[in-house]
C-alpha cells in the first residue's frame, strides 16, 4: 500500500519548501510518493523541487511535473493523476493537498487510515499555526435553494467524523479505487475555482461518503474575512482567477444538483449570484462618478 500525495504549486517557494519538508518528515509504515505540479515558476522553485528530489528515499520520493504557466489548479491536478495513475492501486490513498499548510508528522497515516477504515474520502481540520485549538474550516455544505456553499461552524462536533457535502483540494485523502476506475478532475469546465469540490462530490458517486476527521488536521493562517473582489464586473465574471466565474458556478452546480430544471438553475444563478455582484460595483461606480465630476 502507497500514499500519493498531489500538489500544485506556483511562485511560492519558500511556502512549498516548508510544505515539503514537512512530507518528508512524516512518521509513516508505508511508502509516500509525492508528486509537484510546478505551473510554470519563475522564482527559483523549480530548482528548490529538484534540489530536494535529490534526497529521495525507498520511504518518501519526490517527483516533478513542470507546466506551461496556463495550467491553473485543474489541469495541474488532472495532469498529475495521468501521471500517477498507472501506480495508483485499489487500497492505496491518494491525497490532495495545497501547499500553504504546517503538516504535523503523523497526519499522512491517519488520513490513511480513516479513509481505508471508512472506505471513505477524508477532509483534514484546518487549524491556527501556532494555536492549535482554534479551528479555521470544518469543512462546507450546500444550499441547493442559494446556490451556497455553507462553511460548518469552526465549534468541534461530538462525533470523530462529520458528513460533508463536498471537499475543497487543501487537505483530502481518496481511496486508491476512485483514480483506477478512471475519476479526474474536470479541467475544461473547471479550469480552477469549484473545481476540487465539484471532483470530490463525483468522487462521493463512486460509493464513499464525504466525511471530516475531527481529530485529523493540518496548520495555516486564519485567512477568514480576508477577500478581494475585482472592481471590474466583467473581470470578475468571466477571468479564470475569479471565484465569481459564471461559467464555473454554472458547471459546478450543475454536477451538485443534476435533478434541478436547467431554467431554475439560471434563475438562481441570476438572483444570487450575477445580481449581488453587479450590486457590489454600485460603489465603484459612484466613486468614479465624483471623481470624474471633480
């Protein structure tokens, strides 16, 4: 049994340095392979990633796959599993990762371990560097009526493991067995934003629950309140960068609820998603009007 681990990684090089050296430091009975996406870096990771593959074990071994820098977090991740996929068997886990985290030693075998015990796919807690009981993401779920992606309360519940509806790519483990019957990201509709959810509620199709592991978890920053919003409505609709595309919230919702009237779903669209952002620009727009006026 292997644990691959899958990360994409861009222009963050001291972020991905810590990141690895934590893998590499995991505390685990079996073999993990970890596989680096680097999109297209120009601030010396791709020197740091060969540097560190150098150091290559028969317990931990690091393979690179450069692209082009148009691949965004979608085909990076879709290229990877490719790559992976000839090695990738049935009680294996395959785990996705951001590279924005501290990784405690024992987290890669513990999300090992849940997700074969449950023949489940397994979300990690997302807690404070430097507080580790103060919890920052327990994981999402959906309002089919708002088009929303509804964020658990960071309060622990009783259990070991919560039902989610969906898993975000920062830190989930899969079963080995989705990736051998073929399961990939869908890159060509989700270039980036939504796109790890969307892969994980197919994933769930496939017979494995969602589940958060309570006790699991992986360190960053409270980021929560921290958002920017393009003041240019069309930038912000239409760019691959944007979490507001219209195309990727159509593509993702229309995985999430296929029992919902294709009209419904652009009239809720239209209500909750196109209409408070064009509400949001009223501001900018008068801020441009008084300035032009002055």
């Amino acid at each position: 049994m292997t644990i691959h681990v899958l990360v994409a990684v861009h222009n963050r090089c001291e972020t991905s340095r810590s990141f690895l050296s934590d893998l590499f430091d995991q505390i685990c009975h079996e073999p993990v392979r970890i596989i680096v996406i680097d999109d297209g870096s120009s601030d010396g990771t791709g020197l740091m990633l060969k540097r560190i593959s150098q150091n290559n074990s028969e317990r931990v071994t690091l393979s690179v796959i450069t692209g082009d820098g148009s691949w965004w977090w979608a085909k990076s991740m879709a290229m990877a599993l490719d790559t992976a996929r000839g090695q990738i068997k049935d009680h294996d886990v395959v785990v996705f990762m951001n590279d924005d985290i501290s990784v405690p030693p024992d987290t890669l075998e513990r999300l090992a371990e849940s997700s074969r015990t449950g023949s489940c796919i397994i979300k990690a807690t997302l807690r404070q560097v430097g507080d580790p009981t103060t919890i920052l993401d327990r994981g999402c779920l959906i309002d089919r009526e708002t088009l929303s992606i509804v964020p658990l309360p960071t309060s622990p519940d009783r259990s070991n493991f919560t039902d989610l509806d969906v898993a975000p790519g920062r830190t989930v483990a899969y079963p080995g067995s989705i990736f051998v019957r073929g399961l990939n990201i869908d890159h060509s509709r989700l270039p980036h934003h939504l796109a790890d959810l969307e892969f994980s509620i197919r994933a769930s199709r496939e017979g494995f629950p969602i589940r958060l592991a309570e006790e699991i978890f992986t360190l960053s920053v409270d980021e929560r309140g921290v958002s920017y919003k393009s003041p240019n409505i069309w930038h912000r609709l239409t760019n691959i960068s944007s979490p507001d595309r219209l195309c990727s919230h159509w593509a993702f919702w229309r995985t999430a609820l296929p029992d919902l009237p294709r009209c419904i779903l652009l009239w809720r669209l239209f209500r909750f998603r196109l209409l408070p952002n064009l509400r949001s620009t009223i501001p900018y727009v008068n801020k441009l009007l008084r300035t032009t006026a002055g």
